[in-house]
C-alpha cells in the first residue's frame, strides 16, 4: 500500500527518490489524506471513509511504503486506530527500493 499522494504514486510528480512510480501490485493510501489540517488523525467516521476497502483486506496483511517511511507510518497509525493490526511499514520505502535497478517500478494509477 502506497501512502504517497497519487502524483508520488503514478510517477507523475518529481520525487528524491532515484526513480519515480510505485511497486508492482501496490494501491494508493496517501498518509496526509488520513490527517487533518491540525495533523492529527480523522475522526473514526471520516477515517473509515476515507480508508474503505483497506479494512476489507481482513487475513491479508497491510505493508505500507512511502517516499521515506514518514507518511507510512501515518497511514499505519490509521489503520491502527481502526482497529488493524496486522500492519508492517517497509521503512526503507522507495528511498531504498528505487536505488536498486532489479527492482521492478511501475509508472501511472
């Protein structure tokens, strides 16, 4: 689960990282879009919302990535206040996954 805006994900958007996309598979789950203004997380109600299908995933773990673990690590605390708990976040995210070549990026949703 990708937790960087949706340019960050499809690759539309200039990042850090050396190359720009998301990992084969992933789906989008921006972090700040968890957060309100004050950043502190949604409310239960809009933070459901917000999440939908993610806790529709029961047996499935959650990994979350990001650029470098910060907005993942947002989203996991979501997911937690939801009541997940079976969540990882890959805290080398694309920062380390996009320096290595063999591994695969794809561009666009």
């Amino acid at each position: 689960m990708c937790a960087l805006p949706t340019g960050g994900l499809d690759g539309s958007v200039p990042t850090r990282n050396t190359r720009r996309g998301h990992i084969p598979g992933s789906h989008s789950l921006p972090g700040r879009e968890l957060l309100d203004s004050a950043g502190r997380v949604l409310p239960g109600p809009d933070l459901a919302a917000r999440v939908g299908e993610v806790l529709d995933t029961a047996g499935s773990p959650v990994v979350l990535y990001c650029g470098g673990g910060i907005s993942a690590a947002a989203a996991a605390l979501a997911l937690t206040v939801l009541g997940r708990d079976d969540i990882a976040v890959y805290d080398g995210s694309l920062e380390e996954w996009s320096k290595d070549p063999a591994l695969p990026l794809e561009l666009g949703g």
